[in-house]
C-alpha cells in the first residue's frame, strides 16, 4: 500500500526490469497467443475498473495535488498487471503470468512511485499526452507489423536474440511509462526511448545467490527483501524497524545490500537510522518505500536498469517507428477510399432513386 508520506517530488522515471533473455519452450511460442487470451479478458476486466478509479483519482488529484491512497495503488497493480501481460505476450519471457494484482516474484516487474502533481498538469493531461501518446501509438502498431517475424525468430532460435531483445524491451518501457503518466502515477513525461545514457547507469551488483536446495532458473521466488543475505530478509529489516539502535538497522542493510537481487532496495532500508529500514519495509518490495520494486529471486539481475541499448538494438526500434507510420499512412488511404467508395454507393443509390419517377411517367405517360 502507498503512503502519502513517501510521495516523491523530484521527476523519476519509473523502470523496467527484466532479466537476460533466456530459453524458451518452442512450444508455449508458438501458441503464445491463445495462452495470452486468458489474461487479455482479465485486463479488460481490470481496465473498466481502472477507467472508474483515474477518473475519481482526476478530481482528487486536482483537490489535493496528487492521488488518492487507493486510486495510487489500485492503478499501480493494473499497470504492472498489464505490463506483465505484454511482456509475456511481446515474447520477453517464457514464464506465465500469474492471475494476482501483486506478483513480486514474476520476473517482469515495474515500479512507481507516486507522488506530489502539478494540478496545471493533471487538468490538461488529456492534452499534455497527445505527441506521447502517438509515438506509443507508432511503437506498438509498428512491433505488432513485424510480429510474425519476431515470432518466427524466437520459435527457430528457442530465445529471443539480444538486439531484438533490447527493442522489444524499449517499446514495452515507453509503453508503461506512458501509461503511468497517462494514470497520473507519475508527473515524468515519458522519455529515453532509446535507452538510457551511459551516464546515469546504476553500478552493477552481483545477482542473488541461488537459494539451497533450489534451481537457479529464471524468475524463481526469492527470499523476498533485499536482506536475503542475513539469512532471513524480513528478519533483518525488521531489525531496522525496530530502532532499537541505529547500526543494527544500518548493518542489515549494508550486508543484504550485495545478496539482493538489486542491493539499491537494502541500500536504502539502511539509512543509519530504524526509521529509513521501516520505510523500505513499508513499500513492500520496492525502493524507497515505492510501488512494485526490482525483479527478485535466485540469479535475477535486471537486463533494463539502465537500458543499455547497442545499435541493433536501436535500429530495430528505428524500423518498428517506421513500420508504425507506414501502417498507418495504409491505414488513412485504405479508409478514405472505403469511404469515398461508401459515398460513391450512396450517391449512386440515390441517383437510381431519383431516376424511378421518370422511368415510371415514361412507362405510363401519354403515347
């Protein structure tokens, strides 16, 4: 659950983890489409629901400068839903989404962190979004063109290859992204399609040792907290909640920090003081107290934060753009002529119409 005490002023860009590309079953490839329609009908279900809360999260938004503590994590746990849906549907993993709001162990995961709005913002954000909402818009029209292909490159090889990997991976961000923005889940307008610069890339950390007795498989159920280290996570957070004294808290964190799958969660539960340990705690598995967190378990290490795209990976995305345009240039002709031709049939029917009445006075005038 989101508290309001954990709002997040500063812009930040909600990430996307995912792991490596890995093996996949050629045959859960190749029916990957009649899998989806399950969870495809459930996020219909849950998209009516989300329409509901934005718009009552609007309003609250705009009386209270950010949203509402339920419309927050209602529409959190639907973006990430839906994320992992299209991320199992775009062949990104193999592994199949489970049927709960909150699945802290599926290896496609998502983090927000809702926060303080800017009411000028939420009152034209209809508006704001239009130039994002087309280029998601070319994105996903354009991957959707050249599916087949991805497809069939996947069932040949058993996994996706790295290049395309990195493409699909970037138009899934953007895709989330805008729709935190869209949700009013964040203030950050979306951005860095094409990866993110070498710059801000976070220091990489050792991946989670896997667990005894367990498999070191994709996505597999971690310890659960970012102190897996210390034997027990929740144990060793739960030192840092209780205050006890602040270096108990802090040497929690400080130890689990290289065994998690990400040590920025444990990092930042250990802040010297029992407090900073409760606030991690408090999101769950997220950072900072946010929503969602990075992608856990044995041997996970997030192959998207940062997105480090090569140029492959980059052009890939260039033509998915391009594809994008050029099915909808198709699109706009296709439907002017059906619509010219559609004018055409109608103007005929009433010429023919018009033209009874004198077909009947010649048939029956005088002779």
């Amino acid at each position: 659950m989101w508290d309001a005490s954990t709002a997040v002023e500063a812009e930040w860009l909600p990430p996307l983890d995912i792991p490596e590309p890995g093996p996949q079953s050629r045959i859960t490839v190749f029916l990957r489409a009649l899998l989806a329609i399950p969870q495809l009908i459930v996020v219909w279900l849950l998209s009516i629901a989300a329409f509901v809360v934005v718009v009552i999260g609007w309003f609250g938004a705009l009386a209270l400068g950010r949203l509402p503590d339920f419309a927050a994590s209602y529409l959190a746990s639907y973006v990430a839903y839906d994320t992992r849906v299209e991320g199992y549907l775009m062949l990104l993993v193999d592994r199949y989404p489970p049927f709960r709001l909150q699945a802290d162990d599926y290896p496609v995961r998502i983090e927000v962190r809702p926060g303080l709005l800017n009411r000028p913002a939420v009152f034209f954000r209809l508006i704001l979004m239009i130039p994002a909402a087309i280029v998601q818009n070319l994105l996903v029209t354009g991957w959707w063109v050249l599916a087949f292909f991805s497809w069939l490159v996947v069932l040949v090889l058993g996994r996706m290859p790295r290049p395309l990997f990195e493409a699909t991976a970037a138009v899934l961000r953007y895709r989330m992204r805008f729709s935190a923005y869209l949700l009013m889940l964040t203030p950050a307008y979306p951005k860095r399609l094409f990866g993110d610069p070498q710059a801000v890339a976070e220091p990489p950390l050792p991946p989670v040792p896997p667990a005894p007795g367990r498999p070191d498989r994709e996505g597999a159920p971690g310890a659960g907290t970012g102190a897996t280290a210390a034997g027990t996570g929740a144990a060793a957070a739960g030192t840092g909640a209780a205050g006890a004294t602040g270096a108990p808290g802090g040497g929690a964190g400080g130890v689990g920090g290289p065994g998690a799958a990400w040590g920025a969660a444990a990092a930042g539960a250990a802040g010297g003081a029992g407090a900073a340990g409760g606030a991690g705690m408090a999101g769950g598995a997220g950072a900072a107290g946010g929503i969602g967190g990075p992608v856990k378990g044995p041997g996970a290490v997030s192959a998207t934060r940062p997105l480090l795209m090569s140029g492959g990976g980059k052009a890939l995305l260039v033509l998915f753009l391009v594809a994008g345009v050029a099915s909808s240039v198709v699109s706009s002709v296709t439907r002017d002529y059906n619509y010219d031709d559609d004018n055409d049939h109608v103007y005929g029917t009433v010429s023919v119409i018009r033209q009874v009445p004198n077909t009947l006075y010649a048939l029956t005038g005088d002779r």
